[in-house]
C-alpha cells in the first residue's frame, strides 16, 4: 500500500521522548522493512530539518545529527514526491479561497503531494485539519 507520511508522525518516531513515539515508530519501523511504500514531499524533509533543530527537544538535536537521521533513518524509507511551480501556485490559490491562511498552506501541500503519489492512507496528528483542508480524502486521512 502507499502511505503518505506527515512531518509531525516521522519527527515523533524519531524523538524518543515525544508524546507520540510509540505509536509513530513501529509505522516508520513497517516502511523501513518495505511492508508499505512511504511517501512524503519534498518540502516535508525541510520541515522536518527544521523542527528537529529548532524545537527543545532532550537532548538537543544539533544540525549534523539532524542530518545524520535524515540521512540514515528518514531518507531510505520515504521516496520524495515533489511539487511543480503551478501545482504550488494552485494550493496558496486554493488556500486562499478557502479562507485558510498560516501554516495551513503547508498541509495542502502535503496532501496534495498524497494525492500526487496516489497514496491510499495518509498518517498524520493533524487529522482534523488535514480534513477540513480535503474533505474528498477524510477516509484516507489516520493517526498512526
């Protein structure tokens, strides 16, 4: 099956002491051994970049270990679906038409980099959001 992945599911799998560890790890544990085919975009492995280096975690995550995880635990187990510049144009135009502002355009990306790769789940912690953002995927849109 193809799942697409949210930043917030593989940022928790990979930070032992967040609140979401143990739900997102045997997820990201199932596409590393190939039982699924993951999915995330382009934009979510520099979101993911970012949280890990900015959020105060314990310990602290350094940008080379950052780096280091993306590279070992991340990058192997998630193929990169990338966007066009008019696919973009489209989701802030869609955005802004559904009143959505914020952080908002970065979950329709990501649910239309699902939609690209033709992913039959979606795992994220923002279920409601992602929802209202693409009532036409509510079924395919889990917690993991």
């Amino acid at each position: 099956m193809k799942v697409y992945v949210d930043t917030n599911v593989v940022v928790a799998s990979v930070v032992e002491t967040h609140v979401h560890h143990s739900s997102s790890k045997p997820l990201m544990d199932s596409l590393s051994q190939k039982k699924d085919q993951g999915f995330i975009s382009a934009h979510g492995l520099t979101e993911i970049y970012s949280v890990m280096t900015r959020t105060p975690f314990r310990p602290q995550f350094s940008p080379a270990t950052a780096w280091q995880i993306l590279s070992d635990d991340v990058i192997p187990v998630l193929e990169l679906v990338s966007l066009s510049n008019s696919e973009y144009r489209n989701i802030v135009r869609d955005c802004a038409s559904m009143g959505f502002g914020s952080g908002r355009v970065h979950d329709l990306a990501h649910l239309r980099a699902a939609e690209k790769a033709s992913c039959e789940r979606i795992y994220t912690f923002d279920v409601r959001g992602f929802q209202a953002l693409a009532p036409n995927l509510t079924s395919r849109i889990v917690t993991p």
